[in-house]
C-alpha cells in the first residue's frame, strides 16, 4: 500500500517544473485560442421577403437587420457584406394584413465559417396587400451643377416603366424619379446609366426596367460677330519690299463661337496678314489671307474677301 502512494506521490511531484511549465502554456494556449475564435462583427443586413403571387408588401416594421457574427477573425473577414441577405417565406402569408416574422440564424445567407450571435430584432412586423401592375412615366432626369461652358440638355430612354406592388401605394402613384445627373464642370457630351428611384423601400415596390440610359449633351451658345474696314498687313521679308498696298485695303470678318469666348475677346488685336514673303517681282496673283486672334480658342473665322491684290509701287525695293 505505501509503495501504491509512493507511485502517486511522485506522479505529482517527479520534474514538477516541467508539469509546471507545461500547464502554463495549456493555459495560454487555451486563451489564445480563445482569443482568435471569439471575434465580432456586425452588418446590417437587408430583410427580404417572400410572398406568394398575388400578395405584395404593403409596409415593413424595418428594412434592415442588425446581425453580429461570432468567429475566428480569418473566417470574419471573409464575409461579404455585400453576397449577406436575410430572406424569410411567411408560413402563412394572407392576402391583407399584418403578420409577425421570426428571423433565424436559417434566415441568413451567405455567412458560412461563423456563428450568429445576436440578431435585432428577431421578430418583425410585415403588412401585407393585394398585388397590382402599372405603367408609370418616368420623370426627366433632374440636372446637377453647371456645365464649364454652355449648358445641359437631357435625352433619355425609356421614358415609361412597370411598377408592381401593394394596391395601396400605387393608386395614387403615376410616376418615378431617378438620381440626379451631375454635369458640373463638364464640357463634351457624354452618356450615363442612372438608377429608377423606388418609392417606399427596396422590396415594397418593383420595378422594370431598374435603370435609364440618359444622353447628356453640353450645348455651347454661339454667337457671330462681324467686324467691318479691318486693314490688312502685309508679311514681307527684310528689305524686299519699301512700302506695301492692297486691293482692297481692308476686309470684313466674321467671328463665331461661343459667346462666352467671343464676350471676353479682345477685337481690337484682331490682325488680318497677307504672306509676300517669295514672291516674285512682278507678281500680281491673288495673296490669301491669314487672320490672327488674341486668344487660342476654337472660332469659327470667315474673310470677306478671302484674298487680296498686290498693288506695286514705282519705288518697290525688289
């Protein structure tokens, strides 16, 4: 019997240092393994649900729900809040009416590796209808913001879509909206897809088509401004010629553009050349003209005429 607990006492005592060591390194391994498999995260996540044909949902207590995920924190950031939906199929979903849902850890989709912890709330209040149909107008887009130069006008298509949902809602509804388009600093047309703006929450109504393709077109004004007797100047090599002369003299131009370019345009550095730079001494050709602005801007530059006469003088220094 004395041998029998000599054999106890040493199990608890024989290289009691290590069985020391080693049961505090269980005990950290214990936490920290804990550690890592009890993080949280919590989303909320859109409730949908799903009724029989003919029902629609007149209202929602909530449109969301608060979930909090327990789990390794590897697994919780693998969850996409994104693919995280909670469906629910009442089991008896009358065609008018209120009925309470019971939301479960089965009602959540897309959370695989991890635990529910909590759910808020767990029991939601959903009012049922009857279902109808109709074409509604779509209303113009809504503009945002001022273009850098001229202005915006919308196209856009369709211009009519189906709405589907609770009898109640849309006696009353006869068009949607959508988002704005923003065309602040914009200066080329372009196209954009905008989302059909669903009236009550997402769920209550639906909607086809979901989205419309608008065309934005910037529209610069233009204006056209001419100015009359604008002498022409010639563009002569050194010494080539000692006086030059025109035929005409002057000319009429035509300025168009945008008239915010033309407003802020300073006609009085307008220049109209004629280039007689090689030619030949007694050439009397027609010179074409060339007209210099002040600004670096796309205008539209019309001469009347568009060329000119060399008129040669007695005392020409060819």
């Amino acid at each position: 019997m004395s041998k029998i607990n000599e054999q106890l006492k040493s199990l608890f005592t024989k290289n009691l240092g290590l069985k020391g060591l080693a049961l505090l390194l269980a005990i950290v391994t214990f936490y920290a393994i804990r550690e890592a498999t009890s993080s949280e995260v919590s989303y909320d996540i859109p409730l949908e649900i799903e009724v029989k044909p003919g029902v629609a949902i007149l209202d929602k207590e909530v449109e969301t729900i608060h979930v909090t995920f327990r789990g390794a924190k590897d697994d919780l950031s693998k969850l996409d809040q994104k693919q995280l939906k909670i469906e629910v199929k009442p089991r008896a979903a009358t065609v008018s009416g209120p009925q309470q849902v019971h939301i479960t850890s089965r009602s959540i989709a897309g959370a695989r590796g991890v635990t529910i912890a909590s759910i808020k709330p767990s029991n939601v209040m959903i009012t049922f209808d009857h279902e109808v149909q109709k074409s509604v107008t779509i209303s113009p887009p809504v503009i945002q913001g001022s273009p850098l130069i001229g202005r915006a006008e919308l196209e856009y298509s369709p211009k009519v879509a189906m709405i589907s949902g609770s009898h109640q809602r849309l006696s009353d509804l006869e068009s949607v909206t959508t988002e704005p388009v923003d065309v602040d600093g914009r200066v080329e047309s372009f196209n954009k897809t905008i989302r059909i703006l669903i009236p009550g929450g997402k769920g209550i109504i639906k909607v086809e088509p979901k989205e419309v393709l608008v065309k934005v077109n910037i529209i610069a004004e233009v204006v056209s401004v001419t100015m009359t007797n604008v002498t022409v100047f010639a563009i002569t090599e050194p010494g080539t010629y000692s006086a030059t002369q025109f035929d005409p003299p002057t000319v009429t131009v035509t300025l168009d553009g945008n008239a915010e370019i033309i407003d802020k345009l300073d006609f009085g550095k307008v220049r109209v050349f004629a280039n007689c730079q090689n030619l030949n001494a007694d050439s009397t050709n027609a010179i074409p003209l060339n007209v210099h602005l002040p600004v670096n801007k796309d205008i539209s530059i019309k001469l009347e005429p568009d060329s000119v006469m060399l008129i040669r003088n007695s005392n020409d220094i060819l």
